[in-house]
C-alpha cells in the first residue's frame, strides 16, 4: 500500500503544471491521434516530451513485432532507462491493439524505465476491448500483469491495485471434460480417440453451477489471426476458472514462442515470457504446448507445462518413406536433429544408421546465407530431409534444398511441425519434392506437394498420461 502511495504522490507531482519533468511518449501504431492529444496535454502542463518512433509490424507467422527503440530510427539516441514513460490507448482496443500495447509496456518495464503510466480519455473499466472473448477479460488487471505502475484515467491519476482473484480449485468430479474456444480438426479427432465430445465456450456459459469443479483440458485455436484468437481463449479461461473450474490448456501451437530472447539493441523484449504472464494471469493451472520452439519456452511457466514433442508422429512417417539422411537447417536445431537421427535409425533396427547433416546458416540485415556445414559427405545419393520446427514462408527450407541439391542428393523432402503461413517459398522450389507438416496449426493453402499428419494421438496420450 505505501509503494501505491507513494506511486500516486509521485505522479500528482510530475502532472503538475509547476513540476515539469520529461516523459517518453509511446503510441500505437495504428491510433496517432490518442498520441497527438497526449501530446499536447503534457505539454500544455509545462512536461517536454520524447515520442519513440514505432516500428511495429506483424511477422510472417502473425505474431506482432514491436521495436521499443532502434539508433537507425532514434538518431537522437532516446531511451527509457530511468524515464517515466507514458503510453496513450484508445477507448476501444481491438485484439491486435492490446497486443501491441501490453508488448510495449513490458518491453518499457524490461529496459529500464522508472515508472509506466497508461494514458486513457476515460475510466479505465470503461475501455472497449472489442471482439469476441474480450468481455471476460478484465484490461486493469491485463495493465497490472505487464507492469504498469498507474493509470490516468481523463487525466486523473490512479495507482494501478492489482487483483488477481486466486481460487483454490479443487477437482470434484472424477471424470475430465474437453472444451474449446474455436472448435477446430485437431480438437475433435483428440476428442473422439478419448471418448469424449468437445464443448463449446457458449454452452458452457449456459450451464455455470455444472462447471464448478470440473477438470477441463481447452483447446485454444492455432490458427491467424493469432492475437484474436489469443485473447479468445484467455477470455474463455477466465471465465471458467472465475467458475471454479480447472483449466489446462492445450494450445498445438504457442503464439510468441520464438520471441524466447530480449534484443537489447532494439528494445525487443522476451514476448515469449509476457504471453506465459497472460495465460498464468487468467487461472490457468496447467499447459500442453506442441513443440515449442525452445527448452527455455517452456521454462518461461510456473505452472504445470508438458510438451508433445510430434517427432514420434513425424518419425513414423520419415520411416514409410525410406529417409537416408537428417539435414538440419542451422546449428540451432541440431540437437533436435540428432534425436530424429536416432529415433529413424532405432526404428529401421538391424544396426542400420541413419546420416546427419547439420548446415551452417547466417542471419543477417540482407537476409541468411549458407556458409557450408558438416556431414555433408552423407548426402550424396540418398533420400534426404530437412527437418525444421517452424516455418511461415518455408524459405530457409528452400535455400537449405538449393546448397544441399549441389552436394548429390538423390531427392529432397522436407518436414516441419508447425506450418505457420503458406510456405509458399518451400512448396515453389523445384529442389524440394513434397513438403509434410503436422495440423498444430490448420493449413492455409491447399497444395499438390503439401502432405498434413495429425498429432491427435500424441496429445491424445499426453492427456492418458496425466489423468492416469
């Protein structure tokens, strides 16, 4: 209680017209002019003031990019370190709005600011968060979770209380259920192998007394739009666990997974973390991630985390097709790569070895180049693929085919486990003759080359597993 006072004193001072002092000013991208009437309240008070540039934009795989600063864009060399730093939202938020918003201010909290306000034209309860899912969500207690200190709310400061409503649910039913907010393929076939139906969000809300209690494993959607698809399922498991239910969720695919390192250099912060904070945030208890992109993703939750790893599914596979050799497309996945290396071998059994190939791979601002790599001896006049965890252009797939294709390979295929955009780049080159992919995330291109395995078994013995 005494930090909020002080927080609260603290910002009477700063507003007021005869305590000028500096504030970094941020905006969302899409809304300039929140930005513009902040603008001209703070310096109508006597505050000078320093907007950051933006440089948000959405990446391949619709995850929201947001750039806090960068010495190309502020050649002024402006940055947040000990700065009170002011962001201005609009009275209605849209999916990717909110987004943008709680990135910028965690990446304001990581890189060293004094204090985060958040700047409304009214009561922060009276804010929109407009699309489906966003009437269960509570935006005060989303600032709070990200970090932000206070609100000014018609420019009224408020401390910002955080109330996270913390139940101790407790299991009362000896059966689970399954339930989804976007009913989806994957959700359904994991259904059917447990013997269950999946319930809808809606017919859940109907029946309030009866979820009391219940243990159930929610599916969230995979599929763009991310953000809004996101937020629809925290707003559905904020509803359930308000209603004493037990959530796991099962999300194929974790959005901002990738984002699992702060930049310094740019002011990116960890976005891996923040979108851990939010799913923890609303009750949830526990999550099954397929495949997530890296150990520390999962190591960025405090609840109960288990990971379907969708090799064994993708291994079956690799084996109908008489697969020679494993090419890793860069350093990073090498240990993965290994391990499918000898799963295959194990698989052939009678002491039959399978190659390895790990390809030296290099990123830089023109883009990313092959230097090489090892084992390449073991390429030639074999049945080859490059196994990846991701990929939305499939473009590192097709460079990868086009070095590999001069060292002898007799055919290329190529796998990954989430297809997140078209991977027209990879389904185009000529070098690679089929392109397979698992259904964490539903395709969004039909193709002739482009072959779909299920992990519904999988999740459905993870599930087996935990309820054993």
């Amino acid at each position: 209680m005494r930090k909020l006072i002080l927080i609260f004193l603290a910002f009477l001072l700063a507003t007021c017209p005869g305590f000028a002092q500096t504030f970094v000013v941020i905006g969302l991208k899409s809304d300039s002019g929140e930005l513009a009437r902040l603008k001209s309240r703070l310096e109508g008070q006597g505050h000078s003031i320093v907007i950051l540039k933006d440089r948000t934009k959405k990446f391949e795989n619709d995850n929201t990019y947001v750039e806090l600063y960068n010495s190309d864009v502020n050649t002024d060399g402006v940055r947040v370190v000990n700065r009170d730093v002011v962001i201005a939202l609009p009275d209605r938020l849209d999916h990717d709005q909110l987004m943008e918003a709680l990135l910028k201010i965690r990446a304001a909290k990581i890189f060293g600011s004094r204090r985060v306000w958040v700047d409304v034209n009214q009561w922060v309860h009276q804010v929109v968060l407009s699309g489906r899912g966003g009437s269960e969500l509570d935006l005060s207690q989303l600032l709070a979770l990200v970090g932000v200190d206070a609100v000014m709310e018609g420019g009224i400061a408020t401390p910002l209380l955080p109330d996270f409503p913390r139940y101790r649910n407790w299991v009362e039913h000896s059966d689970y259920s399954i339930g989804a907010s976007q009913p989806t393929s994957i959700s359904h076939q994991v259904a059917a192998l447990l013997g269950k139906a999946v319930f809808s969000f809606e017919e859940l809300k109907r029946c309030p007394d009866w979820v009391r209690g219940r243990k159930i494993y929610w599916f969230a959607a995979t599929m763009t739009p991310v953000d809004q698809n996101f937020f629809l399922a925290l707003g559905h498991i904020r509803w359930l666990t308000k209603h004493r239910a037990v959530v796991h969720l099962i999300t194929p695919y974790l959005p901002y997974a990738r984002s699992d390192k702060p930049e310094f250099d740019l002011g990116v912060a960890t976005q891996g973390s923040l979108a851990a904070d939010l799913i923890e945030g609303v009750g949830t208890q526990g999550i099954t991630v397929v495949r997530a992109h890296a150990p520390q993703s999962l190591g960025f939750f405090r609840i109960h985390s288990n990971e379907v790893a969708a090799r064994r599914t993708i291994v079956e596979y690799l084996k109908s097709q008489n697969i020679e050799c494993i090419v890793s497309p860069d350093a990073g996945f090498q240990k993965d790569a290994t391990k499918y290396q000898q799963e295959l071998s194990h698989a052939y059994g009678e002491g039959r070895q399978v190659g390895l190939a790990v390809m030296n791979k290099q990123r830089n601002a023109e883009g990313e180049k092959i230097l090489g790599g090892t084992g390449l001896e073991e390429i030639r006049g074999k049945k080859v693929v490059i196994i990846d965890d991701e990929t939305a252009t499939g473009g590192t797939l097709a460079h990868v085919a086009e070095v590999i294709q001069g060292y002898g390979a007799r055919s290329i295929f190529a796998v990954v486990t989430h297809l997140a955009g078209p991977g027209e780049k990879a389904l185009n080159c000529p070098m690679i003759e089929r392109l397979i992919a698992t259904d964490t995330v539903p395709p969004a291109i039909i193709h002739p080359k482009l072959q779909i395995l299920s992990v519904a078994q999988e999740i459905r013995d993870s599930i087996g597993e935990q309820e054993r």
